[in-house]
C-alpha cells in the first residue's frame, strides 16, 4: 500500500507544483494499528490558496485511489487548517497524536487543541450517537440486518469518542481499541463486555444473532448514556 500512496503523492506534486504544503498519513495506518478489510487509510492534503478548480483537476487521481477501497484525502486550505481546532476538536486531537509527515511542512506538531472545545464535541458526538441508535432501533427494530450494520458501524464513533475523553484526562491513550475501551471502562461507569464485543463482531464480520439484538442495544444505549453524563460532570 505504500507505493499506491507514494504514487498519489507523485500524482499530486505533479498536478500542484509548489502549491501543494503537505500530505499527512493519520489515524490507524499512522500509528501502526491498521486492520485490513477494516480499518482505512486517511490522508490530508494541504493546498495553498485552495480553489475548486484544484478539486475538478485532481478528480482523476481521486477516482484511483478510490478503487484501493480507501476514502477520498481531506482537501484543505492551509490558512484554513489552523484555525478549525475549536469546531474539529476531536478530529485535530487523533490527528496530532497519531499522523505520519509523508510531504512537505509539518503544520500538526504545532497545533494546540483547547480541552474545553474537546469536552464540548465529545457531549455532542455522545449524543448524537444515543439519538441515532434509539431512532434506528424505533425505525428498523424488525430489520436485524439494518440494525447489525448500525451496531458495528458504531464502533468507530465511540472508540473515537474514548480516545478523545482519555486525552482530556490526561491519560496516554493505547494504540488498541481493546485497550481504549479497557482504559475507558477504569475511568466511567460502562458495560465493557459490550463494546469488546461488538468490536469482535464488527473485526470476524460476524452478525448478530436475532435474540441478542435487543439486550445489546439496551446495553450499549445505557452504557453511552453513562459516558454522556461522564462527559457532562467533567
């Protein structure tokens, strides 16, 4: 994988000349806890002076790197790039804490992500998942299908909302998803059996079995509800 993304970096040197500040490799590929078939790999492309001409010139090299299964880089400007640490707070805290300078200026080591604006997104990204679940649940609670996507699915926002909490406590956050939701689980009130197995679920895409659905939804509804007023109390 690392010469298709050498090859999109050539690509894109060669399309934006010295227009082009950087390309950051972050989250899980970046810090060494990759998964095949799982996890994505995430890359940030800085532009200086960033024009939606640049985003119709780049669509080619786009449309490759999709067919690698990976999601689209995150195009941004790099007078904008600094100053949404208070609206991306959670998104800029994994960024800095695990990212990789594949090209140009290091503009992440630099940046400082309030604690504050961190709690803030945190209580808002708690609660909308809770709201999400009860209203896929109401919606799709005859759909087993549609409600083991959702479950799995959810693994990610709240991993990714665990890191961010543990940063605010000042805790090194673990590489593992295991361990994050161990780490977790010591700090506030969780069911962690639950969330280690839905992870298993989501890593051997294994579904969820008809009549389980209903005691892991419960379980995971209260436990986020539990970090939600975790969350709020900090």
């Amino acid at each position: 994988m690392d010469k298709t993304i050498n090859t999109l970096i050539d690509e894109l040197k060669n399309i934006f000349k010295e227009r082009l500040v950087s390309v950051i490799l972050y989250g899980s590929y970046a810090s060494g806890n990759y998964q095949k078939g799982i996890s994505d790999i995430n890359l940030l492309v800085i532009l200086d002076k960033l024009k939606s001409k640049d985003l119709k010139i780049a669509n080619t090299a786009m449309k490759k790197w999709k067919k690698t299964g990976n999601p689209v880089p995150l195009f941004m400007d790099k007078d904008e790039w600094p100053t949404s640490c208070d609206v991306y707070a959670i998104e800029y805290s994994d960024i800095k804490e695990r990212h990789k300078l594949l090209y140009g200026e290091d503009l992440v080591s630099s940046l400082s992500v309030e604690k504050n604006y961190l709690r803030l997104q945190c209580e808002s990204e708690i609660k909308n998942l809770l709201v999400k679940l009860r209203q896929a649940y109401l919606a799709n609670s005859d759909n087993i299908k549609v409600i083991d996507n959702i479950i799995k699915k959810s693994s990610t926002s709240f991993i990714t909302v665990f890191r961010a909490v543990l940063r605010i406590l000042d805790e090194n956050v673990p590489p593992s998803h295991r361990e994050v939701v161990d780490l977790f689980a010591s700090k506030v009130n969780i069911d962690k059996d639950i969330f280690i197995e839905i992870l298993e679920l989501r890593e051997k895409n294994r579904s969820i079995s008809k009549d389980k659905i209903e005691d892991i939804i419960q379980k995971l509804i209260d436990s986020l509800y539990q970090a939600l007023i975790f969350i709020d109390k900090i």
